[in-house]
C-alpha cells in the first residue's frame, strides 16, 4: 500500500517537483546501477524532502498533500517560497561578497 507521501513523489525528475523519499536521491551522475548501488553504500542518502516550485507554471506542476490530512502546508509552503524568491537575487549578488 501506497503511502500519503508516496502519492506525492516526482512525476518526472526533469520538473523537481514533489516528495522525494529516503534513499531517492543519486550520489553521483552515474547511470551504472553497481556504481550507484556501491556509492549509496558508502554515503546514504538520509534525507527527505518536498522540492516545490513556481505554482503557476503550466508544465511542471507541484504536487500538494491534500488540505485536510497537512492543513495550511501548501499555503504556508508558498509564502516560503514566494519570500525565497524576492530575497535569493539580493542573496547571491553578495555572496561571493562574503566569501
């Protein structure tokens, strides 16, 4: 059986978009399964995470738990997002300042 965050998972990984699970994520751009497989071994990926983007974007689509089981996290998710947005310019324009 499916998990509620299982649901969510990427549709495509070119979009970004969606639940990635433990373990999900490549340590490398390998496409050999026995390199990965070894890499993976060596240094596990322990994260999860929830990758969103642009809500208004027409061919790649975020994917959202539904209000009732996370209420307020897509809303919250997007005032995040929309708050990144307005400061990453001003963000990186000076970091290499502080390096």
């Amino acid at each position: 059986m499916k998990s509620a965050k299982d649901t969510l998972k990427w549709e495509d990984p070119r979009s970004n978009r969606g639940y990635v699970r433990f373990g999900r994520e490549r340590v490398t751009q390998s496409n050999n399964p026995e390199e990965i497989a070894a890499l993976r071994a060596k240094a596990p990926d322990h994260k999860e995470s929830m990758e969103i983007g642009r809500d208004w974007d027409a061919e790649w689509k975020n994917q959202w738990p539904s209000e009732s089981l996370v209420p307020g996290f897509k809303q919250r998710m997007l005032d995040f997002y929309e708050v990144r947005w307005f400061f990453s310019p001003e963000f990186f324009a000076n970091f290499q300042t502080w390096l």
